[in-house]
C-alpha cells in the first residue's frame, strides 16, 4: 500500500492513561487505514492492551482524541465502538462453546421475526440467520463441517478462531482489533487464520493485530507499530524489516 493509497478510518491523537504514578500510555498519535494490516508489538507492560482498550471502547482515556473519517467520537463502552463499525477479537476468542457458528455469529444479536399477525411474541429467524452466517463464512473460506448444529466447542482451535473472526468480520464495517490472533495454534492452523486475516483486509476492512508471534507479524503485517514504556517509539512500513530488526526495535538496541 503506497502513500497515496492511504485512507485514514480510524485515528487517535494524544492518547494517554494513567494508573496513578504508573503512564500506560503517553501521548500516542495513530493512524489505521482501510486494508492495511498494522501489528502493535511490544513487551509486557509496553502499554499495548491499555491503548487497544482505548481505541476499542472498553477504557476511557485520560487525555486525548479519537476520530472515524476525520470526525471526533467518543466510546464510552464497547458497545459503542460496535456502532462505529469497530469491533475485537480476543485472545480468549468469547465464544459460547455449547452453540453452533450460526448462533455465536449472532450472539447478541439475534434476527427476531413477527409471529402472525401480532407484534408478540418474536420468534428466531434461524433459517435467515444460518443463511447469512453460511455465506459469510464461505465468502471468508472457512472451512467448517456445517454452520448449525455443531457446537464449536467441539471445533478445532483454529476452527474456533476462525469464527471468531468472522463473527467480528460480519459485524466489522471500518476496523478489526485481533488480540494473539495465532496463539495456541499450530502451524497448520496459524497459517489458516493468517490467510483469513489476509483475506479481511483485501476486503477494505482495517486489520490491527497485537501480537508476540514475530514471525507472523513480519508475515503479513503491513506497518508496524512499537510500544516502549508507554510511548509509541516506531511506526513504519513492514517492508525491509526482519524478525531480528523487529526484536531490536522491541527492546531499543
């Protein structure tokens, strides 16, 4: 993605959180672009959940702006940043293990439909729902024996990841926050969901990983983000940069 290409979604100016004496971030300035996949690396306590927990809504900043296509927003809960089209994959991945792909794509947000002529009671739209959910799935390439019936608790990991992320993928219209999107899996699996994040981003969505997994980052991220003590000390295109550059930029040698 040249310069040129660039189209800014989703930007935060500023961005600072204090826990008394301790700075989880200082004054972080970031800009996340449509089809761009950006890796925030760092090591523990560099400050990268607190600013992803800044920009996804689930924690109020101290200081600091955000802003989607230019316009200031404010996200005072997750629930928020749904409706800005911004939505989270978490390492723990959230997912109910005893329902199928269809019901956890919609969990939460399940399609009700009239029954007969009264406004009450409303029933599942099961059959929609599972339509909806099979092609979106398909259009991802997720290979899943069948989207109902099947809990994905009885689902590979990378099976669980990969609805995972087309759950947020389905409801994600501008940004998709991955927390260790290949953590735990193998290298089959890992290569998989690496591919469907690829797939995201070609889609125009905004991909932003958080991740340990050097390799991977170097793989398909296309700029990288350090965090350092709080502060964001690099952020730069991903090409030229190897797995021992990125260490190096990690740890400031």
């Amino acid at each position: 993605m040249t310069p040129v290409d660039r189209k800014v979604v989703y930007s935060a100016q500023g961005l600072s959180k204090h826990y008394g004496p301790v700075v989880a971030c200082d004054a972080v300035n970031l800009e996340i672009c449509a089809g761009e996949i950006m890796a925030i690396v760092g090591d523990n306590g560099a400050g990268k959940t607190t600013l992803v927990k800044m920009l996804t809504g689930a924690i109020m900043p101290d200081a600091g702006t955000l802003s989607r296509f230019g316009q200031k927003i404010e996200l005072s809960s997750p629930m928020d940043a749904h409706r800005h089209g911004i939505e989270v994959v978490y390492q723990e991945l959230a997912l109910a293990p005893n329902l199928d792909a269809t019901a956890n794509i919609y969990l939460g947000r399940e399609i009700r439909r009239r029954w007969g002529a009264l406004p009450y009671p409303r029933i599942l739209a099961r059959k929609e729902m599972a339509s909806s959910a099979r092609k979106e799935l398909q259009r991802l390439e997720v290979n899943i024996a069948s989207v109902t019936g099947v809990p994905v608790g009885k689902m590979s990991g990378g099976q669980r990841q990969s609805v995972a992320i087309a759950r947020s993928c389905f409801w994600a219209s501008d940004v998709l926050f991955m927390d260790e999107p290949t953590a735990a899996l193998g290298v089959r699996e890992s290569q998989a969901v690496l591919r469907l994040v690829r797939r995201v981003a070609d889609d125009g969505v905004a991909v932003v990983m958080v991740s340990h997994a050097m390799p991977h980052v170097v793989e398909l991220a296309d700029r990288i983000v350090v965090m350092r003590h709080g502060q964001k000390v690099e952020d730069r295109p991903s090409s030229g940069v190897d797995v021992e550059t990125l260490v190096r930029l990690i740890v400031g040698i």
